[in-house]
C-alpha cells in the first residue's frame, strides 16, 4: 500500500515549509549536522521572490534540526 503523503527527504538536505511567508513565517528543518543560530539570516526564495529569513527559534531532534524565522522580502 503506497502513501502519497510520504517522500524521500529532499535531496539538498533542507526542507523549507514556506506556507505562511506571506504572514512572514516559515519553518526549515534538516537532517545537516551544521544548523543555523538565533538571529542568522537566511535568503530563501518562495514562488520566485526572494526572502531574508532571520532565525528566531531553533529545536534539534534526533537526527536533526528545525528553525523558525521572520520573512521579509530581500
């Protein structure tokens, strides 16, 4: 039985959950040994417009990292 709601990790190595860009939120998560600290910036683009993303909150898990940061447009 296959499930399409599941899919291999991207292959970058970063996974950028960008739903709420517009409310300027979004979430990276990533399995890379390196991760971000509070207050890095990040440039991620969302449906061809380029953001500065800076971090606010950082969790690590197993594995792995996820980050939330504030979104403005570069």
């Amino acid at each position: 039985m296959s499930d399409l709601a599941l899919r291999p990790f991207n292959t970058s190595g970063y996974e950028i959950l960008d739903d709420g860009i517009a409310r300027g939120e979004v979430v990276i998560w990533s399995v890379a040994p390196v991760r971000p600290g509070i207050g890095d910036e990040m440039l991620v683009e969302s449906g061809g417009r380029p953001y500065d993303v800076a971090i606010e909150e950082i969790r690590t898990f197993k594995g792995g990292w996820s980050a939330k940061g504030r979104a403005r447009p570069a």
